[in-house]
C-alpha cells in the first residue's frame, strides 16, 4: 500500500476522545533500545556480521526479527536465520528489561485516559503482557495483544484482532504508534494515527503516512 499524502490528517489540532485506544510498545511506552538492541547484539556474535551499534539498530525496533536478521544478513539461510531468532529469544528475557524505561508521562496518561484500551505490538502476547506487568502497566489495558502466528506489522492483523476483541469499527479507534510499520498498519486497518515524536521513527518517515496527529508526550491524549 502506498502513503497518503493527501491532507487527511489535521496533524496538529486537540486529540478528540475515542471509544478504543491502542498502542504500539516498544518506543511508544516503553524506551527499550538498550535491551532489545543488546539482545540483537548478542545473538548476532560468531555469525561474522559486521559490528553493529544500538544506534544502527533501533531503526529495526517494531519490525519482524525475520526482518532484522535478514537485513543484516542476507546471505543467511532460512534456518540460520530462525537460530539467530531463536538466540535472541533466549538472550531477551534473561536481561531482565533492566534498561528499559517508561517514557515520562506515560503511566500517567494510561491512568487517566477513558475509553478501552489494548496493545498492537510486534512482541507475542505472552511477552507483552510479562513486560506490562513489570512496568505496572497491565491494569491499565483492558486486553493484551501481540502478533501471535499472523502476519506482522506494516501489515493489519495485530490491529484487527483488537478491533475483533472490542466489537468495534475502526472509526472508534485511534492507534498510537512511533514506526513508519505502525502508521502503515493502521492505515491499512482503516483507524485513526497518532505518531509519538519521542520514539525511533524517524520523522520524515513516518511524515509519508501522514498521521491524523502527532504527539510529543503522551499526557497530550488528555
């Protein structure tokens, strides 16, 4: 699907209030570079890739680890590619999310703001709800959605299951992302987009998908 360019989205104006909020996880609530991109690190040792730093690597953060260790090895084989997965699966949790942080004012805003809320993230199910609960989010959400055995973002799936969940339209929704992939997804999903500015995204990138509304902290939903 090619971006909209058009002049959809007001961008800049009051977020009004929606029925059903999601969010994406990783650069949205949660700066979790450091863990993520040292798990990739670790996985990538005794493989003969270039070095790679944390930098280079959280343009790779919300997109598929069949994605991330392609791009970084392409003449890898498929199952090559799946031990590589399988590596990071173990490298990943044993760090304990120790150098993750909350972005400042999430809690807050999760706390406060109505309506029902649910996650679209990239991370299984089983693991988003593990790091909610460390980060004393979990109560904020009314139900928990990762990508579990579909297709992964910038495609829908992990939207529409939520939308599937609530028994809502996608005009109820408004998507809370910072990647390019999740202003594709929601877009392709049909709902509203709000792009975090605080995230991995790059601006111009997440620009061509023209967001209905940008955020630079995530109180603004209030």
């Amino acid at each position: 699907m090619s971006p909209d360019n058009g002049s959809g989205g007001n961008g800049h104006g009051r977020v009004p209030p929606f029925p059903v909020y999601l969010f994406d996880l990783d650069g949205t609530l949660l700066d979790s570079a450091p863990d993520i991109c040292g798990a990739i690190i670790g996985a990538l040792e005794g493989t003969g890739c270039r070095p790679v730093t944390q930098a280079e690597l959280t343009r790779y953060i919300g997109l598929h680890l069949l994605d991330t260790f392609g791009d970084l090895l392409p003449a890898a084989t498929p199952d090559e590619i799946d031990e590589l997965i399988r590596k990071y699966r173990i490298i990943y949790p044993a760090r304990g999310h120790k150098l993750t942080k909350l972005y400042p004012g999430v809690q807050e805003a999760l706390t406060a703001l109505p309506g029902r809320k649910s996650t679209a993230t990239t991370k299984a199910t089983p693991t988003t709800r593990t790091v909610l609960e460390l980060f004393g989010l979990i109560d904020c959400f009314d139900h928990v959605q990762g990508t579990d055995g579909f297709p992964h973002k910038p495609a829908p799936d992990v939207i529409l299951k939520s939308l599937e969940f609530f028994g809502v339209s996608p005009a109820d929704v408004l998507f809370v992302g910072d990647s390019p992939a999740d202003m594709e997804a929601g877009r392709r999903a049909g709902v509203k987009t709000a792009a975090v500015t605080y995230g991995y995204g790059a601006h111009e990138d997440l620009a061509r998908w023209n967001p209905d509304y940008w955020l630079t902290d995530l109180r603004q939903l209030l």
